[in-house]
C-alpha cells in the first residue's frame, strides 16, 4: 500500500513476496481468505478512496500520506461481497498500467458499489462528489 500519493493510494498485490520498501506499507491479514488481487481492486473504488481522504492527512505539494494507525481505519466493504470477475481483473490491470484511472474507478464502482453494495449511481455520485472535494482541498493546501 502506498504510504504517500499525489492522486489516490494504491495497494498492489506483492505476489513475488520481494521486500518491501520504506515508501509502502506491507499490509498482512490474519485470515488466509483474503484474496490480494480482490483487495486492490476493490481499493480503488470512490468509497474506499474517500475513506483514504478522511483517514489520511494532507502534506506539502498536496500530498496524502497514510500512516499504519490511519490506514487500519480506511472502510474496505468485506471483500466475500464484490463480485469481480477475471475478465474484470485483466480490465482493471489494463487500466492501472495505462493510467487511466477514471475508467478504473468507474469499473470498481460498477462491480463494488453496484453489484456489492447495491449503492444507485446517484449514491456513488455523492461519494464522488466527496471525494472530489477532499482532493481538491489538499491539492490547494491551507
């Protein structure tokens, strides 16, 4: 998980196991069951992104850092209730390779938020908003 971002925090799935360095979280789970590649994907929904607004803190140059106290708070929907496909996972590894975040947030939003969750569009639209909002707060600083 990344510690610090300019645009929105990441987490990827470390599958390779290599050391992590002092610029990212290693984040671990008690439970076996977590599916990695579900978790990041579900990471970048507008739901848990505003959760990293909140729980996170502004630094200089607009910068969002997390710290391990801050990232154990961010809300995560319980991970047995998205129902991302494999198709959907190769699309959403496209879109991160790509940059091309707003098509990945609208993908974890469908597949989070709609299919998970059941939010409307109109629902995500206040988080969106909300997020927006947050983000463009800690770009402009104090």
């Amino acid at each position: 998980m990344s510690y610090m971002a300019g645009t929105s925090p990441k987490v990827c799935w470390n599958e390779a196991q290599v050391l992590a360095t002092n610029s990212t979280h290693e984040v671990r789970f008690f439970s076996r069951s977590v599916e990695p590649g579900k978790l990041a994907f579900t990471f970048t929904s507008t739901l848990v992104q505003l959760s990293c607004e909140i729980e996170g803190h502004p630094m200089g140059g607009g910068m969002l850092k997390l710290e391990p106290s801050e990232a154990e708070r961010v809300i995560l929907p319980k991970l047995e209730l998205v129902p991302v496909n494999p198709s959907e996972f190769e699309r959403a590894d496209r879109y991160m390779r790509d940059g091309a975040d707003g098509a990945l947030c609208d993908l974890a939003d469908q597949v989070v938020l709609r299919r998970g969750l059941g939010l409307t569009w109109k629902q995500i639209q206040v988080l969106r908003d909300g997020l927006e909002r947050l983000r463009q707060s800690r770009r402009k600083g104090p």
